[in-house]
C-alpha cells in the first residue's frame, strides 16, 4: 500500500489555511470541476436531498467558500433563506458576484466569520449544512457550534473526502489525491502549494465511523453518513434532539 504523506501543520493553521484560500479564491470553482470530473455538483445535490430542509426555512451554510452550496439549496427551493458563512473574504467576494446571477433573486447573504464561534442567536437555523471543509476546522469546537445555532429537529448534513475502507481502492485513490490533484491544481487552480496541503488535510481526519461517533458525542441524534466514490466521499448527518 502506498503510504501516505504526512500532513504539516503550521504554527497558525487557522491563518495559514485562510491565506491559502485567499489565493486560490479566483480559480476555485474551476478547480473543483476539473479534479473531480464535474461529480462534485452530484454530490452536492445529495447532500441537500439529506438536508431535506423545510420550505420557508432558514439555512446556514457553513464554510460556505464561492457559495457552490448555498447556490443549490436555493434552486432546490427558492423559498430558503440562505446564510452563507467563511473565514475568508476573497472567497465571500466571489461568493457575492456570483448572487445576481446564481441566487436567481432568492434570499442569500453573505457573511465572515468562524463556524467555532457563530454570530447567531441559539436555535436560529432550520438547517445546516458544509461542503469539504470539516478536514480545515476545529471538529468537536464546530459540531457544538453547530447543534448550537440549530433548532430542535433539525439537521446538520456535512459532505467530505473520507477514506475509503476498501484498501485496493484506497490504494488508487490515494495515488491520485496525493500525487495527481497537486499537479492539478497547480494548473488549474494556480497554486500547487495549496492543492498540496487540501489532499494532506485528510491524513489526520477521522475515518466515516470516528466522525459518525463524534457527532453523536456533540449531541446529535439519528446520526450516520452515506458513502460515495467507495468510501472517498462520506455525507455525514444528524439530528438536533426535538
């Protein structure tokens, strides 16, 4: 099996990982499309279908980077009122150019700030949801976070990379989300830097079972995930106790 490199964490992540994001802000949504072959837009769309948000409800959308996800909870029902969230203003500035074109009028906004410390009241949301960015976050810090804002009976819903269970699989994968997606990205996203460390932030994240467990450690019911590309792709979900 091929090992797999070891992850560099610097002396300030937090920083380090919003600077790397400021800089691949302009080419990010491209990038997304060319190194997953477009079968990101899928997996969004699943994600949403678990979300099963209420008409009319109030979304949060956490790490929401160019809004990808709040973008397509607001095709999937208009009535939403989306509150999109990041650390990283480059990314919300993409974000809101993008509104007038793919929020199609509804109501989205977008705000910065850090999904372990939420500037909303509790049990504000009907719903929350995050696309490939729990790998960049404190994990227990953002599920308290989470359970938090949201109100009884409603559903957190998180879409990652995972590592899959299968070891020839995870073998092949391996091989292109360390060696080939960096190359990639560098291309096509402009900094072989970052698509060097976004691939290394999933060496130290837990496995789809330990980040099952700690949602229900967090206070989340009904929790449980779907895997997708055999095992690469995990949808997590669960439940705020009604």
């Amino acid at each position: 099996m091929m090992p797999m490199p070891t992850a560099q964490r610097p002396p300030d992540k937090g920083a380090f990982v919003r600077d790397m994001f400021a800089t691949i802000a302009p080419r990010y949504d491209r990038a997304n499309r060319v190194i997953s072959a477009g079968m990101d837009e899928a997996w969004r769309k699943r994600a949403i279908a678990l979300l099963a948000a209420p008409a009319g409800g109030r979304i949060v959308d956490l790490c929401c980077g160019t809004g990808d996800v709040a973008f397509h909870l607001l095709r999937t029902d208009p009535s939403l009122h989306v509150a999109g969230v990041d650390f990283c203003e480059p990314m919300l500035e993409g974000a809101r150019a993008r509104a007038p074109r793919d929020a199609r009028g509804g109501d989205v906004t977008f705000t910065q700030g850090d999904v372990t410390r939420l500037a909303f009241d509790d049990a504000s949301f009907d719903g929350a949801i995050m696309g490939f960015s729990m790998r960049n976050v404190d994990i227990d810090a953002t599920l308290r976070e989470v359970r938090r804002v949201l109100r009884p009976g409603a559903r957190f819903v998180n879409l990652d990379m995972s590592k899959a269970p299968n070891a020839v699989w995870r073998t092949l994968f391996n091989l292109y989300f360390y060696q080939v997606v960096p190359i990639i990205g560098g291309i096509v996203g402009g900094s072989r830097q970052a698509y060097t460390y976004l691939p290394n932030s999933l060496t130290n994240h837990p496995d789809a079972n330990a980040l099952r467990d700690r949602f229900t450690r967090a206070g989340f019911t009904d929790s449980g995930f779907e895997r997708r590309m055999g095992g690469a792709i995990a949808i997590h979900y669960g439940r705020v106790p009604a």
